[in-house]
C-alpha cells in the first residue's frame, strides 16, 4: 500500500488508521508547495487533486472516511469496526459520516466566526459539540472500551481543532482528545 502524503494534510487521518491497523505501507511524499497534488500522475489516483490517497494494488482511495471504512474491513484483526449486521454497526457508520459532513464544516465555520445557516447543510457547532458528547457518553471512546475507526475520523477533528487553537470548552470532550493523543499510535500534533 501506497499513502500519498504531506504531514500538513488531512493525509494524518489516515496515516494513525493505518498505523492503528498495523499496516505495512510506504510513505509517498507529495509537495503541496509545488503542487505535486496537481500533477496529472496524481489527479489519477484522486481526480480532486487533495490528500490523502491510498493506493492497495488496484484499489485507488481518497477521502478519510472512506480509507478508514476500507481499512477497518480490510484488516479486521485490529478490530477498529463492528462486524456489519453487530447493533452497533449502524451508529458506527453514521458517526464516520457525521464526522465529515457535520462535524468538520460546523467547526471550520465556528473557527472562522461564521454563522451557520440552515442552507448550509450542516447544524452550528453547539449542537455538534452536544451530539458527540452524547455519543461519547461515559467513554473512554465512542464505541466504550473499545476504539474504533469512528475514534479516529471524529478524534481527528477535535485535534485539529487544537491546531488551530479552537478548544471545545466541554471537559468531556477535552478529556476523549487527551486519550486519543495519548495513544501511542496515535494523531500527533505538530
């Protein structure tokens, strides 16, 4: 396997799923500065031109939600999904998606101080922060004491957050990112 990378990308998502997983996989470097994401070669693998991609032998991915779901079934020894057909198969594929096309852009709006309108497509923040804090109930993770690729794709969001100096103000939430920095896999800032 082949992850397209630049540490200043959302390429760190999937580079902890693979390193969670215990993958084998090389590191291919891409320049975002000389716009190597750009080249035909690349726009190949991801027409979209952005990061992450995977390539596994004739398998092209891109978006970390779908290398994460991938990677979760192609390696089910690290036991990072519940087994379709599990009762918590279905809340484990509505928050990989949640975490994409809710909490991502609801953030990106609170860190930019933008209003979150009803044409939008997403809720405003508050109400993301209330919808992963009841998921998180008691924790450690979503999913209790089990981590999953869903710990991933929406932990990885609130780390970013950090990065950029966003904080979520909810002590709950605040402790989930610390045990997910804390794992030695895990997303690093920095």
């Amino acid at each position: 396997m082949k992850l397209y990378f630049n540490p200043r990308s959302r390429a760190v998502i999937a580079k902890w799923m693979l390193d969670e997983c215990g993958a084998q996989y090389e590191i291919v470097p891409i320049d975002l500065e000389k716009k190597e994401n750009k080249s035909p070669e690349f726009l190949k693998i991801n027409p979209a031109g952005k990061l992450p991609a995977l390539v596994d032998g004739d398998t092209r991915l891109f978006e970390c939600a779908a290398i994460c779901l991938y990677l979760a079934e192609k390696f089910p020894d690290a036991q990072l999904a519940p087994k379709p057909g599990d009762k918590d198969w279905g809340r484990y594929l509505s928050l990989m998606v949640y975490s994409s096309s809710q909490l991502e852009p609801s953030m990106g709006d609170h860190l930019m101080k933008l209003p979150t309108g009803p044409a939008r497509g997403w809720t405003d923040f508050e109400t993301v922060l209330n919808v992963i804090e009841g998921e998180l109930g008691q924790g450690p993770y979503l999913f209790g004491e089990r981590f999953t690729a869903a710990d991933v794709m929406v932990g990885s969001m609130f780390i970013w957050m950090r990065i950029f100096g966003g904080q979520t103000g909810r002590p709950a939430l605040d402790a989930y990112i610390e045990r997910l920095l804390a794992r030695p896999k895990g997303m690093k800032l920095g």
